[in-house]
C-alpha cells in the first residue's frame, strides 16, 4: 500500500495530522488552520478555509472533501461543491470552502474540525467517441425515469 503523506506549511505551528475519528471511518477529519484570527461566515456566503497541510496522494487516487455531518445537521456548514476534489498531482495547500446555509454568523476558530476528506480511487480510461452505445432497458431516461412502476 502506497503511503498518504502530509506537509506541514510553515503557517501550521500546532495542528495535528490529519486522521480518522474510529477504527471504521471512512474519513479523516480536517481542521481549520487560522493562528490569527477566526473566520464569519455569514448566512448564504462562502469562505474558504485554509488547513495548514500540503499532500501527497497516492497514485491513481483522488482526496475528496466532504461535509462533517455535525456541522452540516447542526449548523448548516455545507461544503458547496461536494465532494470537493483534490487531484493526485495538486501539490499546494488543502483548503475548504464552506457555504454557510443557515440564517445565523457561524464562526470557524483555529482548530476546529471543518471537513472530512476520503480517500478515492480514480479510473482513467482511454477516451473515444463512437456513433453507438450500447442498449439499455432506461435507455434516455432522465431525472426520476428508474423510479416508475
């Protein structure tokens, strides 16, 4: 198995690594790198939110950032284009944006866990364009086609 390494960026002076919660999780919690002042988030806005943590992924993987269930229930802290991707060969700082849903200022302060990150294989297959696909029983069917009986 290929190693998922981390880089501390000179801003992150005291953040842990990154890692999982339990033995089962299927992802690893993400903290907020801010050593100089919290961030607001006001109601309907997106802010991006910098980890403090370069990475290294593993070949033929992707990282992606997903909301954390608590703030997404809770607080309405929803990661906008979720899952957010981090490409394989993306080497500069993991940063997450967060749209704040709710009605109320919501606070992000250093430390605080922001996001979940799952690790994820990608396939690559060759590209080719063609003047057939193959039949299927839903064919063209569109948004709520497999729902009908």
């Amino acid at each position: 198995m290929h190693a998922l390494k981390f880089k501390r960026l000179p801003q992150n002076v005291d953040l842990p690594l990154p890692a999982y919660a339990t033995a089962g999780a299927a992802g690893m919690d993400l903290r907020a790198c801010l050593l100089d002042s919290a961030v607001v988030i006001l109601p309907n806005k997106i802010a991006i939110i910098p980890t403090g943590f370069a990475v290294e992924l593993p070949p033929s993987t992707e990282m992606q950032i997903r909301p954390r269930s608590g703030l997404a229930v809770r607080h309405a802290m929803l990661v906008p284009n979720s899952p957010g991707t981090v490409d394989q060969d993306y080497r500069g700082e993991i940063r997450v944006a967060l749209l704040n849903a709710g009605s109320e200022a919501f606070t992000i302060s250093h430390g605080e866990r922001i996001a979940q990150a799952v690790i994820a294989a990608v396939l690559r297959p060759n590209i080719e364009e063609t003047s057939d696909l193959s039949a299927t029983t839903r064919g063209e069917g569109g948004f709520g086609s497999t729902g009908r009986t």
